[in-house]
C-alpha cells in the first residue's frame, strides 16, 4: 500500500474511532456505566460470574460489594483452567493468548486476552495514529522502526500462545503499516541480546526511517550505541550486501538459522554506506539524527521512571524531532490514549477498562474510598482499579497515577510509579518478595543473614541500590564476586522482565551500599523525632530514595 494509501486508511477508520471517542469523554459516566454493563451481562455465566452473582449486579455500588478488589494470585486458580482450554472460567470469550510478565514471587503471571480485548488495542492504536498523522502529516512518509518483543514467546500445554506485551502491541498496529517496517517480525526471536541489537541496528540504518516506535527509550539508547560502536562494520556490510563482514558475536543454531533467512534478502547498497561514512567523518560516529535525516516523531514512554531516559533521546535523535508517548500501556490492558507531544499524560480510555480509583494514600480494603473517573480532581494522584473483557475484575494493578488535566469531561492521567512493595526503573517491575528470595538464598548458600536492607531506584544509573547490613562483616572481593552476582542472578531467575532487561543492559547491575550498626536505630530515631507515634513505624523495605539519614550510615559502596 502507498503512503497516501496509507494514510487515507488511517484517517478514515482513525477518524471514525476518534469522533466516537470524543463523544464518549463528554459523558464519561454513561460511557463506563454501558461498559460495566456489558462486560457483566456477557461474562454472568462464566465460572468467576456464577461466583459473584454477576446476573444480580445492577450498578456500580452493586457491583463494588459484590466483587472484591484482588491481585493476580486471586485470579491464579482461574487463570490455571484458562491455560488448560477449560471454557468460560473469567471470561465466556475463550483468550486467544497470554501476556506473560513478571509476577510477584518467582511464578511469571499470565494476562489472558481476548479477541474483544485485541480489537480495543487495535482501535486505541489507529486512534493513537490518527491523532499523531493530523500534527505530524509526514511521519509515515518513509521506514517505520519498531522494536518489540515477540508476539509468540511460547505455548501453554493446551496449545494457547503467550508472549509479551509490546509484542501483542505490535499484533495490534494497522496490518497497513506492516509493509513500511524497517525491521523483519523475526528479529525479535533472536535469543542473544548483543546479537538482536548489532542486527537491529545494521538493519535500520540501512533504511530511512521517519517514525520510531517501541515502549522503552532505553531500547532506542541501546540500539544508537550498538550502531556506533560497530559502525565501521555495518557501513562494510551495507555496502556489500551482507548482514555482517565479519560477526563480532556468537550465535546459537537457532540464531544463526534466522539470520540465514533474514540476511537473504539483503543487496548490496554502496549508495547508502557512502552517505552513513560521510556522517561518521563529520559527527565522528553513525548518530541516528545525521543518518536518519527524514525522522519527525518517536513514540515511546516518556513519564514514569522510564521518562529519565526519554530525556537522552536527543542526544542520539535530535532535538528537533518530536516525540510523543504511546500510553499508559500494561500487560493488563491499554489505559490512555496521548494526544499532545512531550507529555506522559493520555485520555483515559473509556472504552477499553471499566476503572475505579483509590485517593493515594488509603488502603486498599473492603471499606476504601473508590472513585469513579468522573469524581477525580485535578493534580491529585489515585490507585487504580480494573475490570476489562479479558477477564480482570476489579483488579489491583498496583500503579499510581496523576489526574494532569481533562478533555472534555473525562480525565487525562500519566502513570505516576507502582504502588506498595514493588520498585521500577525501565519496566522491570520489583517486587519486594524478588529481593527476600534473593537474601534467603544468600542465607542458604554462605549463612549469611541479612539483618537489615533497603532497596532504591536509581535512575540516572538504571541500577537498583540495595542498602545492607549482614550478621557478619565480609570483605570487599567476597561481596563482589560472590554476593552481588548472586542476587543479580536470583533476580532474573525469579523475574522474568528484570532478566531481559539485564540481558539487554538496559538495566545495570545493582550495587551494595553496605551499613553500620547504628543505622536502623537512627531511622527509627528519626521518624520518632518527627513526631509521629511508635506504633506507626514500619521499616520500609524499598524506597524511593536515599535519605540523608541513609548517607550518614554507608560505610562503603560494592559496585561492578
């Protein structure tokens, strides 16, 4: 399909679904309300509606005392059955797939889709494009770079896929786009992450691309660097034709084996590998601004933790090139839609979750306080509550977000951070259960006791910085060759997103900041001295920073 084609295709059905949207935000309260209704109305004769009375359930209030608010290992037992092809268990539209993620001990968690829950994505996408190709008219002119993770990572016994969420994404996307990708489908299985990249990057700097698209912009990073530091070499394997002149990296049969069918496609292209070596002679390396001269909008995640990151892009990208977040996305569901550059904020997606919202602050119990999306304030940061047609009910997400403004009547919001006891620098999603395996391993294999430790996000460092104090001291090279990798290694054994992330380095190693013995005494202290009463005090096992308290207690930092 030509580009004109291309995009009267987008306009049309992206209109269509954007002038129906814009309607539903005028009355966001009717729009949820029908939402409700129908989602109930369709699943009261699944096993988890039988359970809950759906067929009795006439409203919101009805609705919020007859179902409880619960996390993933309330639905495990459902999802077991879902797995094994049992029928109309949480939803009576069987899932088509599994979003595979990480959960909150050492058991991955798998998000059941249905068709219904697709085709909700793919509107949201073509909305997303719409929206974008009326304040950027050429962004699709040329190559679209997108990287994502595989669609089909594997099956379940019964012969259901899973696979990862940017990869459904990817499903997702217009089939009309599928013909401007820079990057085959297939690059995504390649196993090794050196590899994947060196690929990646050889690929799309062969291509002039003007729109950039993945979830993480430290996957964009990782992929400007892999193309400078082997740029000599990909300009040699543009000019001859080849996928590499000379393979600077191992590869597995089976990642040989996808090589073989990609690189058969490739031709020689002197033209283009004279132009990439004029931009190493002028910029001193392949920076994607010089080589990709056409690029007008990146999409990717710009708020949360990952928004440090963003801020890099220039560096490697421009200044000039607009970008633009691809939403509030999750392995459970997609929760925004941006309209408007530079922001992490979206309109909230009326159509796609029924959402109920808990102030910041408040536990999450039977008695809460739950909002509706019309009830929200401006400024002010809630928990949020999910009930969607891939079979969530009333399901703690553990995020918070901010309300940053409205369209219409309904909220625009920007995720904030994950709540409670779980920590995340570029989606890797820590769990405070991840890092107590990790010290009861340590306990096992050298009894060690961990008798006091705190986890911090550092994001300038994409490192996670684990303050600590052991039952006994240690020296310097045991809690560097032995300790750290051990609970580097346990992490990604037990976490599934931290372990593809370390792979690719997008995350670094953690570091140890090991602690004297008057440490937990001072904090303690300190929160007393504040004057809040005793019974209120619980150590904080993550945190979002180091407290001046903490700096004054490091005795020394153990760090790669």
């Amino acid at each position: 399909m030509g580009t004109m084609l291309l995009k009267t295709d987008i306009r049309t059905k992206g209109g269509t679904i954007k002038r129906s949207f814009d309607r539903a935000t005028k009355v966001p309260e009717i729009t949820q309300g029908k939402l409700l209704s129908d989602i109930l109305k369709c699943n009261q004769k699944t096993q988890y509606g039988e359970e809950h009375a759906f067929s009795r359930i006439s409203d919101a209030g009805t609705f919020s005392r007859a179902v409880p608010i619960c996390s993933f290992s309330d639905l495990a037992q459902y999802v077991e059955k879902m797995k094994n092809a049992e029928k109309n268990i949480l939803t009576a539209d069987q899932p088509f797939m599994f979003n595979l993620t990480s959960g909150t001990t050492d058991k991955p968690k798998y998000v059941p889709i249905t068709q219904g829950g697709m085709k909700l994505t793919a509107n949201t996408s073509y909305q997303w494009l719409c929206r974008a190709l009326r304040d950027h008219p050429s962004f699709l002119n040329h190559s679209i770079l997108f990287v994502a993770g595989a669609p089909v990572e594997g099956q379940t016994r019964s012969g259901i896929p899973y696979g990862s969420a940017s990869g459904m994404m990817c499903q997702a996307l217009p089939d009309v786009l599928h013909p401007s990708y820079a990057l085959p489908f297939a690059l995504a299985k390649i196993k090794d992450y050196d590899l994947r990249y060196y690929v990646i990057a050889r690929i799309a700097l062969e291509n002039e691309v003007s729109f950039v698209l993945t979830p993480n912009p430290g996957t964009l990073i990782r992929i400007a660097e892999t193309g400078i530091q082997h740029q000599e070499d990909i300009v040699r394997s543009i000019r001859d034709g080849v996928m590499c002149s000379a393979w600077p990296l191992e590869r597995t049969p089976e990642d040989s084996a996808i090589l073989d069918i990609v690189g058969g496609s490739l031709r020689p292209n002197p033209a283009r590998a004279r132009m990439l070596q004029q931009v190493i002679g002028r910029h001193g390396g392949l920076m994607p601004f010089a080589c990709w001269k056409k690029l007008k909008l990146i999409g990717c995640w710009l708020g949360g933790s990952i928004g440090f990151q963003a801020d890099k892009l220039s560096a490697y990208f421009g200044r000039d090139v607009s970008r633009r977040d691809i939403g509030y996305i999750a392995s459970e569901g997609v929760m925004t839609i941006p309209y408007e550059d530079e922001s992490p904020a979206g309109i909230l997606a009326l159509e796609n979750n029924y959402y109920e919202f808990i102030p910041d602050g408040e536990s999450v119990e039977a008695d809460a306080q739950v909002l509706k999306c019309h009830e929200l304030e401006m400024g002010k940061q809630y928990r949020i509550i999910l009930t969607n047609v891939n079979g969530l009910y009333r399901y703690d997400i553990h995020d918070t977000i901010e309300v940053c403004g409205f369209y219409n009547r309904t909220p625009v919001i920007a995720f904030v951070r994950k709540s409670d006891d779980m920590l995340n620098i570029t989606g890797e999603k820590l769990h405070v259960n991840h890092f107590l395996e990790a010290f009861r391993r340590i306990k096992i294999r050298h009894d060690l006791s961990v008798v006091q430790a705190c986890i911090v996000p550092n994001y300038k460092d994409l490192r996670h910085e684990i303050l600590l104090r052991l039952n006994s001291s240690q020296s310097n090279e045991f809690l560097l060759d032995i300790i750290l990798p051990l609970i580097d290694k346990v992490l990604s054994e037990v976490n599934i997103e931290y372990d593809a992330r370390r792979k690719s380095r997008r995350l670094n190693p953690p570091c140890l900041h090991m602690m004297d013995e008057s440490w937990a005494d001072d904090v303690r202290g300190h929160f007393l001295k504040n004057q809040r009463a005793d019974i209120q005090y619980k150590w904080r096992m993550l945190a979002e920073k180091i407290t001046d308290v903490d700096a004054r207690h490091i005795q020394y930092t153990v760090a790669e």
